[in-house]
C-alpha cells in the first residue's frame, strides 16, 4: 500500500489536497480545480480510497460546541520496562481519548484526549493508569490556534 506524498503523481495530489481541505467538494467542482473530466477524477478518487490514501471523509467537529472543551496531551511511561507494549490495545475502549502516538523520547505513547471538566480528566487519567499500568504527565491545552491542517503534499 502506498500513501506517502512521494508516492502520488501531481495530479492524485492535487486530489488529494482539495479533499483534505473539503472532503463535501463535489466531484463537478473537483475536476474543475485540477483540470480533469468528471469521470476521470471518480475513477482516481475511487482508486485513492482503493489504495488507502483516502482513509475517509468525516465533519470537523466545534469541542466547545459538544461540551468538549477541555483538550489534553497525556504522555504514557511504563511503570515496568519489561511489561509487554500492548498500551493502545489495553486503552482503545475509552472514548476520552481522540489519538494514540508512539514517540521518541522518555515516554512511549502520547494520548490526545477531549473531556467536559477538569473532574472529568482527573477521572481519565486515573482510568488510564489503572487500565495501562503507567504513569502520566498531562499538558492541558490552553487555546488552539490551528489544528487538522491539510498535509503540505
């Protein structure tokens, strides 16, 4: 499977682009902005999702607007370094948590996690210990002056 920007040719880029800056763009307005007939970007957009390069298409949400305005940056460390690195697999049924990186660096994961309050994150990470068998080191998230940029392909 392919899916890096080197991977694309010019065309399955700019594609790629416009959806990822408006995955509602009609295939009409598609193949007006990168120069193809209607058909020929429905076939590449189909062979893009084929591939795995389109993984889908989703609305951005407003957290504030949801009652999720409290965004934090949970970094995971092993309390024993020989346990299995099974971390995601024992977290993936707590829906608090939006993202799961493996890192570099003293830490193993990174959490991105959106909850109500500050009650509501100290109950995550209480959860998230016991469920893991880590410790924690938690950034709250003060503003957010950009997120879910479009990849520079």
């Amino acid at each position: 499977m392919t899916g890096a920007a080197g991977d694309l040719e010019p065309t399955d880029s700019a594609i790629v682009r416009e959806l990822a800056a408006n995955g509602r763009c009609s295939f009409t307005d598609l193949a007006e902005r990168v120069g193809l007939s209607v058909s020929a970007v429905h076939q590449r957009v189909r062979r893009l999702e084929q591939r795995g390069v389109i993984r889908g298409y989703g609305a951005r949400l407003s957290c504030e607007a949801v009652g999720l305005p409290l965004t934090a940056l949970i970094s995971l460390t092993p309390i024993d370094p020989a346990a299995p690195d099974d971390y995601p697999q024992r977290l993936e049924h707590i829906p608090q948590i939006e993202s799961c990186y493996s890192v570099a660096g003293d830490e193993s994961y990174v959490l991105l996690v959106r909850v109500g309050t500050p009650a509501e994150l100290e109950e995550l990470l209480r959860r998230i210990r016991e469920s893991a068998k880590v410790s924690t080191r938690t950034t709250v998230v003060l503003s957010t002056p950009y997120e879910g940029r479009v990849p520079a392909l």
